[in-house]
C-alpha cells in the first residue's frame, strides 16, 4: 500500500512540475533516438514522446489554461490608381518617383538586396503582404519595379489575373529579341513571358500556366537601365549571390501569403547544403538532384546533420535571375507544389555561377 501511495505522489509531482522538465526531456530523447537512426531517403522518423503526456492526462485530467495563438494582422490593401505618368504602377508608385515618396507611403524597406543590373532591390512588405521590390539610380529616383501580389495598375485596364492574350491586345506583340549595343540576345519563347519595350521601359509580364496565362507578376526597368547591363548575365560575385539567394526567398515567401499559406522561415544551415549542390554544379557541368557521386538531396542533408521528417528540393538554371527562377518555377507543377506545400516549415537557398555566369540555383525545403 505504501508503495502504491509513493507511485501516485510521484505522478502527480511529475505533472504538475512538466512545465519545467517535459520538453528538456522530450527533446534530449529525441536528439539520443536520432543519432542511432539509419535514415533514408524514402523513409522518415518520428519518435513520438507524447504518450507520456497523453497518459498523465487521463489519470489526472485537469482544467487546463487555453494557449494564446498568434494572429497574423491582415494589412489593408492599398487603393490603386490609374498611373499619370507611365504605363504602369506597382503599389502607385511608378518610374521616376523619388525614394523619399516611396517610403513616405510604404515605410523602410525589410531588405536591400544587390541585383543584377548593378542596382539593389529594396524589399517592402508587410509580413509579405503587400510585397513589392524597387531599384533607385544614385539620385534616389525609382527605375526598377517589380510584384507577384495584385498591386499593378495601368492605363490600359491590365492588372494582375488579367489574361495573355488581352496583354498583348493592349501592349502589342511582345519582343523576341532584346538588343544591347551590336549584340542581340534571343529570348526563350517557351517560357511564360512576355517582354515589352516601351517608350521608357522594358516591362516583363509573367504569365501562371496553371490559372489560364494570367498575369501572375510584373518586373518593369528603366529603358536605360536595361540597356547599361551589355549581357544577359550580370557579373557574378558574392554581393550578387547573397541578393539572388535572399531574393528568391522573398519573392518565394510573397507567393505563399498570395495563396493563403504560412511563411517559411529562413534557414541557414540548409543554405550552406544548397550552396554547396549549386556549386558543384556549375563546377562539374552537370544539372541534377542527385549529384555526380550518386548522393540524393536526403544524403547531402543528412551528410550536413540536418535532421528533417520531410524534405524537397527545387533547381532552376540559366535564368536571368532570382525573379525569372521562380517564375519559371511556379509554371513547373513538381516545383509549384513544393513552393506551395503546407508542411514545409523552412528553407535554405544556395545560387552559384558557371563559366559564362549563369546562375545556378538550389532551393531546399524541410520541417524537423
């Protein structure tokens, strides 16, 4: 009888005190039971430690206090205008505003990034609501644009979720050929875009395969811009790779919140992983998720200590940059679905170059 009343004394102390104890405990367990799991690519674990507070609960069931949740405070939208001055307005803001007016509207930006028109791309959002990128000239002017959310606005009706074929009913035929100085670079006519020249601009309408070519996004660039980067692909360096690899995590994060879908949460230790895939890459000419050594993505992350119960892996190449990689992506439905997938919590981004400085991008998904 005794013992029996020891038992009982100890139940009920262990519950009431788990507040400090059962997530040290359930962790520690957890690390101990992970590093003697064989993993494998086709196979998660999950090691489950909360029967034991299921337990402790159904023989001392108590009132317990309900858990305040975190609310995501919805940003208003923002009434848009019919542009004065030029064809179009991401957010009423149009070329040649000041940045003083900018941020006199929208605030500071959450990050600056190096783009590569030798420019930065200030990023503004509200909990990427509302997201938008600008480029200034050293005088502070605004000659870069861009957004994937329904901020466009344009004289001639066109608007996000308008279709591709009323665009160029508007616009004209779009250009399949950009000129620089005496070279002239041939656009990829497969992909879901169209390139506008305009009488101070080059705007670029990207078009959802998968919601009837709609415009899906708009990156407009001062015509002189444009025409300062003589090459297709910009002068790599590691300003340059840093701002595609938080970019595309920008522009990435503004999609999901487009479609009702939580953040992922920058992750650094999964970038490296991603970094060194993109790397060797472009070193060894190759473009696969499994690398020349025959190592999957699970292999390389498992290879980094990276403990995961679910994981994926997005590859673009060649792209202009960090906007037409995930462009690109959105319109590939294995790449789409990642982007989009409700059970990833994280994700780490790795961009390196090849010889003729194509971009190589890696994205890598997971939740522990």
């Amino acid at each position: 009888m005794r013992r029996l009343l020891v038992c009982v004394v100890i139940v009920i102390i262990a519950y009431s005190t788990r507040e400090f104890w059962f997530e040290p405990t359930k962790k520690a367990l957890a690390s101990s039971v992970d590093s003697i799991q064989e993993w494998s690519g086709d196979t998660t674990f999950d090691f489950s430690f909360e029967f034991v507070d299921d337990f402790l609960r159904a023989v001392l069931p108590v009132e317990e206090q309900a858990e305040e949740e975190a609310v995501a405070v919805e940003a208003p939208a923002p009434d848009l205008v019919t542009p004065e001055d030029t064809f179009f307005s991401v957010h009423n803001i149009e070329l040649g505003d000041t940045k003083q007016e900018v941020e006199e509207e929208v605030g500071e930006p959450k990050r600056v990034t190096v783009n590569e028109y030798g420019l930065e791309w200030y990023a503004y959002h509200s909990d990427y609501q509302n997201f938008f990128m600008v480029s200034y000239n050293e005088n502070d002017l605004v000659k870069g644009l861009y957004t994937n959310q329904d901020l466009l606005a344009s004289e001639s009706g066109i608007t996000y979720g308008t279709p591709q074929q009323v665009v160029r009913e508007q616009l004209g035929e779009p250009i399949d050929v950009l000129r620089k100085g005496l070279f002239s670079y041939k656009l990829n006519e497969e992909e879901a875009y169209d390139l506008f020249e305009l009488e101070d601009s080059y705007v670029t309408m990207f078009y959802d395969e998968h919601q009837d070519l709609t415009v899906t996004g708009i990156q407009i660039m001062d015509h002189d811009v444009e025409q300062d980067k003589r090459s297709l692909y910009a002068d790599q360096d590691e300003a340059l790779r840093d701002g595609f690899e938080y970019q595309l995590f920008d522009v990435m994060n503004a999609e999901r919140v487009a479609h009702d879908l939580p953040i992922l949460v920058w992750a650094e230790d999964v970038r490296y992983t991603a970094r060194k895939h993109s790397a060797d890459m472009a070193e060894k000419r190759y473009f696969d998720h499994t690398n020349l050594e025959g190592k999957s993505p699970y292999d390389r992350m498992q290879e980094d200590g990276i403990r995961f119960r679910t994981a994926g892996e997005n590859l673009a190449m060649g792209q202009f940059s960090s906007i037409y990689a995930h462009e690109g992506l959105m319109n590939s439905l294995g790449h789409r679905e990642a982007i989009l997938n409700a059970q990833f919590e994280n994700v780490g981004i790795g961009v390196a170059f090849g010889e003729e400085g194509q971009p190589f991008f890696t994205e890598k998904f997971y939740t522990r």
